[in-house]
C-alpha cells in the first residue's frame, strides 16, 4: 500500500486522525443535493463529495476521479471513510484481474461458438426434406381449399335455384 496522503481544501495530511476531521469537516459544508463538490485530492484522484438528496436514498458519496471515476459510499466515522476510499482505489487492480479473467473466457467461448457456427447442420438434409413436403402440403391444401370454395358456392347457387 503506498504513503496515506490527502489533501482536503489545499492542505495536505499524512495523520489519519488529523486527514478524518478535515475530510468530515470539508464533506459537511456542502448542502446542495445531488452536486459533486471537489473538496481535494486523494492518491492523486480528485476528491468530490456528493449529498444525495431523498430522491437518491440520501446519504454520502465519495468520489474519485482519474481516468475513471471511482465511488465509496461514506459513513458516518470518517475515520473508516478513508479507509473506504483506499478500499475503492486499492481494489482496481482485483477489478483489472476479473474483468481480464471473464474477457479471457469470453474470448474462448466466442471462439467455441465460431466453430460450431462454422460446422454443417447434422439434419440439414431432413430439414430440406421437411421443408420440400411442407411446401408441396401447403400447396394441396391451398387447392382443397379453393376446389372447396368453388363447391360450396356452386351448390348455394343450386339451391337458391331450387327456392325460386
């Protein structure tokens, strides 16, 4: 773990206890809900915090941004905040090995999934087959349906004849 070293509204700390009472003093003075107010620099990530309004469950947020923005939910111990914020920070290279762990293994299934794309269908020629019958049924039944059609309005011809 590298130094503990903050700085909160300019002035730097390397005393816990000391970087905690500043930290809770700095987050404190901000009301307005739901705004990410920069309050310093932790480890070399801009430090914000953010009061979220009732809307947003209430309750405080840290947040680190560099490259990326980081996020740890605050207490009310600012004393266990900092060491909140080391957890979010010092747990980026565990987030690094997983999200590489599953590309990894994205990558192997994606490549599984190309070879049995790649492989002829085991029952295309039943399902050719099927298709061919299905064609020709539909047809049959296309007639039938028609021949039935022509039938039953000549025989309601006929018997109209006959009622006159």
């Amino acid at each position: 773990m590298p130094e503990f070293k903050i700085t909160i509204e300019g002035t730097e700390y390397t005393d816990r206890k000391e970087a905690a009472e500043a930290f809770e003093k700095a987050a404190f003075k901000f009301k307005t809900p739901d705004t990410p107010f920069k309050i310093g620099s932790f480890q070399e990530f801009d430090l914000s915090v953010v009061l979220h309004s009732n809307l947003l469950g209430s309750g405080m947020t840290a947040v680190m941004t560099g490259q990326h923005t980081h996020e740890a939910p605050l207490i009310g111990s600012f004393s266990h905040n900092l060491k909140r914020l080391e957890g979010a920070l010092y747990s980026i290279d565990r987030k690094i090995e997983n999200t590489n762990s599953n590309l990894a293994k994205l990558r192997v299934e994606y490549k599984e999934a190309q070879r049995i794309a790649a492989e002829p269908f085991p029952q295309e020629q039943e399902l050719a087959e099927k298709e061919e019958r299905l064609s020709t049924l539909t047809e049959e039944l296309n007639k039938a349906a028609q021949e039935a059609k022509k039938l039953l309005l000549l025989s309601l011809l006929h018997y109209r004849q006959q009622l006159l």
